[in-house]
C-alpha cells in the first residue's frame, strides 16, 4: 500500500524516483507515482 507519511528516496529494485511528501502537507506539483511490488504496479497517483 502506499503511505503517504512514509519519506521515501526510492522504490526498492523498480529505479523510480518518489517525491518526500514530508508528512500531511502535499507538495503543490506532483507527478505520477507509482508504487511497485514485485516489479507490478500496485498503486498509482496523479497530482
């Protein structure tokens, strides 16, 4: 599932680079995110 308090650099083994959301306060431009298990998409968000 995709947390967003967690304070993430990277998802581990997919590459991708994930934006520090840094607790409740959302950043104001946001690009797609993608959260990967097992090289699946598990959850994705659009800001």
């Amino acid at each position: 599932l995709l947390v967003w308090s967690y304070r993430l650099a990277e998802v581990e083994g997919s590459g991708l680079s994930i934006v520090d959301f840094g607790g409740d306060k959302q950043p104001e431009q946001v690009t797609t995110i993608l959260h990967v298990a097992g090289n699946v998409v598990r959850a994705k968000w659009r800001g």
